[in-house]
C-alpha cells in the first residue's frame, strides 16, 4: 500500500543531501524537511488528490498530483514532486 508518507520517503531519497522524511498520524501526511528550508508536506485531498504543501506558501498546494497505480507511476510521482520542491526552493532560500 502507497501512503503519504511512503511516498514522502522517496521524495526525500530522491532529493538526497540533508531532506529528511517523516509521517503524520495514520500515514496519512508526509513531511519533508532540510535544515533551513521550508518544510514541506504531502496528503490526499477529498478529490482523491496527493497535495503538495509548502508551509511558507498560505494560497493553497504548490502542486498536485492524480492518483496512482503501479509501482512506476508512483516513482515517476516522487520524482515530479522532487522537482517542484527544488524549482519552489532555490538557493536563494538558503540566504
């Protein structure tokens, strides 16, 4: 079974370095996290949506991702989400 969180831990073995993985309750969040960066955070929405949340980002999901089904489409989907947290965080974020 692919949660949140499972997903969250490839993220953050996608993106290397210091991004570290937890779960929220349930597995049904994920968090990411790099020392001095915002936090990230992963959940399905009530249209059965995987959510990507940035907290210093208050209008809404910085991106959104359909359901998956099989083992290539969810590494293609933590990939993706990879990619939108490094164009989101850039190095002058790290200022």
């Amino acid at each position: 079974m692919t949660t949140p969180a499972a997903v969250a831990d490839r993220v953050a073995e996608v993106l290397g370095g210091n991004w570290t993985a937890t779960a929220g309750p349930w597995k049904a969040s994920g968090h990411l996290d790099e020392p001095g960066a915002d936090p990230y955070a992963l959940h399905v929405d009530e249209h059965g949506e995987l959510c990507l949340w940035a907290s210093l980002n208050p209008l809404g999901p910085i991106a959104v991702f359909r359901e998956v089904h099989t083992p290539e489409d969810i590494e293609a989907v933590a990939k993706g989400i990879a990619e939108e947290i490094r164009q989101h965080h850039t190095p002058a974020d790290q200022g």
